[in-house]
C-alpha cells in the first residue's frame, strides 16, 4: 500500500477532475474526466504520464473526455461493471466489495446507486481519499435520477466505514448552494454555521471547497444526519426510520 498525490482540475462550469499521481514515479490516474483537454495539458505541464481512468458514471460530465484521453494515452479505464454498456471502452470491470490495486495503492469500490444505477465510488484508505462522484457533495448529495431514496440511502451508508480523517472528492463545486439548503432545514447546527461562513469565505475568494472532511461532513451535511433524532424531530419527523428522514430531506431540496 502507499499513498497518491491528488492534483485538482476545474472544469466546466463546477466540476472538478482528480489526478492521482505515483509518489515514486511520473505515472498518474485521473477520475472521471469530463473532458480531455483541461487533463492532457495539465499532465504535459507537470510531464506526468496518464496510466489509468478510473470511471464513477455514466454521465457525460464525468466521462465526455475518455475517448480522447485513451486514444492520447493507450491507458487502461476502469469503470463500474453494472453499467458497461453506457460507459464507452472500459477495460477493468469492477463492482462492489472489490479491491482495485493502482500502482502500490488499493481502492475499496462501493456499488452506490441512486444517482445513477451503475455509480461507483472508490476508497483509497490509506490516501485518506474518497472519490464519490455525484453520490456525496460537500453538504449535499446526489439527485436521485436513476434509483430509488432507499437505495441512495443505502449507497451513502456505505461511507460508514470511512474514517472522519477521510477527505471527500467529490465531482462538483456545489457546496455554496448546498449550503443554503443546509442552514435552511437544520438552522441551529452551530457546527453547519461555522462551515457555512467558512464557504462563503473561500468562495469570495475564489478558493475550492472541495475536498472537505468526511467528519465534518458528518456533523453538518443533512444527508447525513438521517440518523439524528434531534434533527428528525426538528423536521416533524420524530421516531421515523433514517430512510424516511433521508427521503423527506431529498425531496425538500428537490424543491428548494
Ligand atoms: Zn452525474
Ligand atoms: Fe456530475
């Protein structure tokens, strides 16, 4: 096992790409490359050497640049074996319980549907790095396109065995208006009003909020905090199953 240096590309108008890059050599990964351009110049910029694609889903803001990169680079894609027939030349089919082995390092993947009905996610443990796609945001998550509020709860529950000292790389730039909902549905969470002018702060700046820490998350995002009997209460919600708080909190934001 070892650890990767994750480099942040913006693209769009809020995604984000990641390169994972060797410590001991030039080779490096990218997750879910929107486009090809932003990422093939960025690795000519550092003179590093593209290995892998490691896929999250099927949307064309996560994968529209691997066709381009993979005829650039000959590398090796990765991607979610429950949805091959929608993600163009995939060579390494992996699901759920799996442990993917990049370089010295290995990702636990997740099957987490919900958003989409083949998503993904991957875990480098010892990275301290959680590559989650549209499942996660920083004080969000996912809209459920393509599965059910259960089985989305039951991808996010997943992320239980992730340490609080994990960050979370999520794919998009969303945390500002996450942040508003947030406050809106759970407005006395001292925690989540510290982080929210925190936010509010680095993008006046112009700063990225992402990643952030999968503890603080935990404290503030309400997507996590289904589970919560004073925050249930607060909705109306006292005594109902996590999974119908869950449900309610989508919805709200679906509306919002
Ligand atoms: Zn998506
Ligand atoms: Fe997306």
């Amino acid at each position: 096992m070892s650890t990767l240096e994750i480099h942040q590309i913006p693209t769009r108008s809020d995604n984000y790409v990641y390169l994972l890059r060797e410590s001991s050599s030039g080779n490096a990964a990218v997750v879910d490359p929107s486009d090809a351009d932003p990422v093939l110049d960025t690795l000519e910029m550092f003179g590093w050497n593209l290995t892998h694609v490691l896929a999250t889903h099927h949307h064309d803001d996560h994968i529209g640049g691997v066709p381009k990169i993979k005829e650039a680079t000959g590398c090796t894609v990765v991607g979610p074996k429950a949805d091959r027939e929608r993600i163009p030349m995939i060579d390494v089919e992996v699901a759920d319980g799996d442990v993917y082995r990049l370089y010295e390092a290995e990702a636990k993947v997740w099957d987490v549907p919900g958003h989409t009905r083949g998503h993904i996610a991957y875990w480098f443990a010892e990275s301290r790095a959680l590559f989650c796609g549209d499942t996660l945001f920083a004080l969000g998550c996912g809209r459920v396109f393509e599965g059910t509020h259960q089985q989305m709860y039951d991808s996010i529950s997943k992320f239980a065995e992730v340490p609080d000292e994990t960050w979370v790389y999520c794919a998009h730039e969303y945390t500002m208006s996450n942040a508003r909902f947030a406050l809106h549905v759970d407005p006395d969470n001292a925690a989540l009003q510290d982080y929210a002018r925190q936010i509010e702060r680095r993008r006046e700046a112009g700063v990225s909020t992402v990643p952030s820490l999968m503890g603080l998350e935990r404290r503030t995002n309400p997507f996590l905090r289904a589970d919560d009997a004073a925050f249930a209460a607060a909705l109306g919600m006292a005594d109902k199953p996590p999974v119908e708080v869950f449900a309610e909190v989508r919805t709200r934001k679906d509306n919002f």
